[in-house]
C-alpha cells in the first residue's frame, strides 16, 4: 500500500528528480519477480509516466537482478541468480537469457529513454547468454540510435563466439557505426558525428593491439565514417601504427592501403614530425605528409606576410597583441628546419633513383640497338668520343641519333679541322 502511495506521488510530481523517485519507492518492489514487474511496467506505461522515468525504474531493476548490468562495480545487488537459489549453471544462464528478453520487451520505444551505456551492458549479457536474434538485434537498433554517448568502456564488448579469433567483438562494433552512419541528417547531428569518430579512433587502438584482427575488419571500422567526420586524423593515424607496430608481418601493399584512410592535411604538427620519421609508413605516405606540411607552412607564411604592416590591405588593421616568445620561435624555427631537411632528403633519394632507373634503361637500348647491326663498342672508347666532340669548342650542337658512323665522321673531321685551318695561317 505504501508502494501505491509513493508512486501516485512520483506520478502527480514528475519534477522530481529520477534517482531519487527510483531509490524512495522502487528498491522495495526489486525483490518482486519478473511477471509482477512487467504488470507494474505496463501500469505505469498506461498512467502516462515519462519514458526517462520508466527507463531509470528499468534500468534500477536490472542492476539489483544482475550485477553485471550495474554500472558500478563493486555494487552487488540483494538479490540475483547466483545467490537466489543453488541451481545448476544451465538453469542460471536460461533464468539470465529469459529475464533479459523479457528486459527488451518492456523498454520504452523513445530515443534517449535508457542510457546508452546500460544498453551496450545488456547487450554484452545477451551476447554471453545467448538470447535471440531477433532481441539482439532489436538492442543493436537502439544503441545506434545515441552511439555518440557510448563510452570506449562499455564498447569493448568481448566476443563469446568460437568462430571469432579476436578478443573484441569487432563486427558488433563495425555493425553499430555502419547503423549509425546510415541513420538521417536529422536523426544524428554534427556533434554526434565528432564524437562517434573519435571513439572509434580509440577503439581501433586498443583492437589493433590484438596480433589476430584482420585487416578488412580494420579498414571497414576506420572507414565507416565519412571522411568530414574528422577535423583531426590524429587518433586515426596513432590506431594505424598500433596496428603496424603489433602486425610487423604486413605487406607494403598494405601499408599503402591503410595509410589510405589518413588524410596527411588533417595531422597536426607533433603527427606529421612523428610520421616523417616514422619508418613503417611507405614513402609514399611519407612524401605526401612532408608535403601537406610545406604547404601548411608556405600557406602560413602567405597569410602572416599579408597582415604585414607594409602589405596590408587595411592599414587600420592591428595585429593580435600577443607574439610569440623567443622560445617557442626557436622551436617553430628547428621544426621548420627539420622538415625542410627531411623533404630535401626524400626529394635526393627520389632523384637519384631516377638517374640510376634511367641508366638501366639506356643502357638496356643502347645494348639491343649495337647487337642487331653487328657493333660492340666498348665503353671506354665511347667515353673517349663524347670527350672529342665536346672539344671542338662553340659549334654545332646536333639533336640527331648517335650513331657509329656518325661519331666515326664526327672524329675526322675533328682532326683534319686544325690542320687546314693551319695551312691558311
């Protein structure tokens, strides 16, 4: 009776605040079994409560039931399957499997009615037990409708299935964010997006630590966002050489596909000096992020000059009051510097690469052209001709095809040339 009154009470103030509604007049009716609690559910459904208020009561429920769907840890609940009655472990699991269907069926259908965090607990439980598709499915529905305020915690949901290698269910989670990003513009907002990508980032960081994640499942997760999810691909990049360092075995190949998922112009400066000296990334990957850092700087430089006082377009216009300190110029300076070095040193390598590529080639050519007429010139002699043609001082220069006979006639005319010109002298 005195339950009844408290609950007209809570109903006639809605005011008042969850926790407090929950712990005056609900630890009592915990100790009830699941058929009486879904016939009080649907009475308080029927009174017209606010789906937050029903949730908190649901999610109270759960937690004094099962300790693990509690979101403290060292919290035990009076009462729960373990201790109720010492039953075998099969009939413990089957009452866990049937008290979180019936948990699934009564939650409120609004959006922000439970918290995301006890809905990736229940999942996880569902997981472990072994309920239903179709509850499983209804519960990945929801936590994807308010991923955004999920925690990396309470996502790193093991995996309980013998087909999967790894420790994290990477699927359930590939799944949640594919949902997520499928979902409208008007369901999901531009905040929501930021924070989705960032718990991502910090999820592929700690699943790229295990040595059995496959690669597919790590470029499906990285890439199931959209590209302007991020403003910084700092996370991205930090889970990317996680991966590497703990998979030392992958090919160039795919080094080149992860790195794919970076975008070099979204690394901050401490990212891009780690990258340039990073020596698991291609140097593709590498060139690209030296690059994006020259142009952010030449950009910057740009835009400092235009503010100038004798460039600028507004000579009313002050720059900011506040300038940098002579440390941190001379740190700014040595960054630059480095940079500029690791670019000059990359863009050596590169041309040196190409001299010795093209050698190959011409040498190749030159060698099959001599053999089909017959004629071996060593190298020596060939050296020894350029120098002579070259002697001649300011004459002509041919653009012909260098042949035999052409250096041949070449040759005596450079010889006979001095000798007429000293009989006319």
């Amino acid at each position: 009776m005195m339950n009844k009154l408290a609950l007209q009470e809570s109903i006639t103030f809605p005011g008042k605040p969850t926790q407090f509604t929950a712990e005056c007049w609900f630890d009592d009716a915990c100790i009830l079994d699941m058929d009486y609690f879904v016939k009080t559910i649907s009475v308080i459904k029927a009174k017209g409560v606010r789906p937050d208020l029903i949730g908190s009561i649901i999610a109270h429920y759960a937690s004094k039931w099962l300790p693990d769907l509690s979101s403290d840890d060292t919290e035990k609940g009076p009462t729960n399957f373990e201790e109720s009655s010492p039953e075998s472990v099969t009939a413990s699991w089957m009452k866990k499997r049937f008290f979180v269907e019936t948990l699934v069926g009564i939650l409120p259908p609004e959006k922000d009615s439970i918290p995301c965090n006890f809905l990736l607990r229940l999942l996880r439980t569902a997981n472990m037990v072994g309920v239903e598709p179709t509850y499983r499915a209804e519960l990945e529905k929801r936590i994807s409708w308010q991923l955004d305020q999920a925690s990396l915690k309470e996502l790193m949901i093991p995996s309980f299935s013998h087909t999967c290698g790894t420790l994290l269910d990477v699927e359930l989670v590939i799944r949640l964010v594919k949902r997520f990003a499928n979902l409208d513009e008007g369901a999901r907002s531009g905040i929501a997006l930021v924070k989705v990508a960032k718990l991502v980032d910090c999820y592929l960081a700690e699943a790229g630590l295990d040595t059995n994640l496959s690669l597919h499942e790590f470029i499906a997760l990285g890439g199931a966002l959209p590209s302007h999810a991020r403003s910084m691909d700092d996370g991205l990049y930090r889970a990317i050489d996680t991966y590497m360092k703990a998979h030392p075995g992958v090919s160039k190949q795919d080094r080149k596909v992860l790195c794919r998922l970076i975008d070099s112009r979204k690394l901050s400066p401490e990212a891009s000096l780690h990258a340039a000296q990073n020596e698991r990334l291609p140097v593709r990957a590498v060139i690209q992020v030296l690059f994006s850092e020259q142009t952010k700087l030449n950009r910057h430089a740009d835009w400092s000059g235009s503010f100038s006082g004798t460039r600028s377009p507004n000579p009313g216009f002050e720059p900011p009051a506040r300038c940098l300190s002579k440390r941190e110029m001379n740190a700014q300076q040595m960054e630059i510097k480095k940079l500029k070095e690791d670019l000059l040193r990359v863009q050596s390598q590169c041309i040196a690469m190409q001299v010795q590529m093209e050698k190959i080639l011409d040498k190749k050519k030159g060698f099959f052209r001599w053999r089909k007429l017959g004629i071996m010139p060593s190298i020596k002699s060939t050296v020894n001709a350029f120098e002579k043609i070259e002697e001649e001082g300011e004459g002509e220069v041919t653009f012909s095809r260098q042949t035999p006979m052409n250096m041949k006639a070449k040759l005596v005319r450079g010889r006979t040339t001095p000798r007429w010109r000293k009989s006319i002298s």
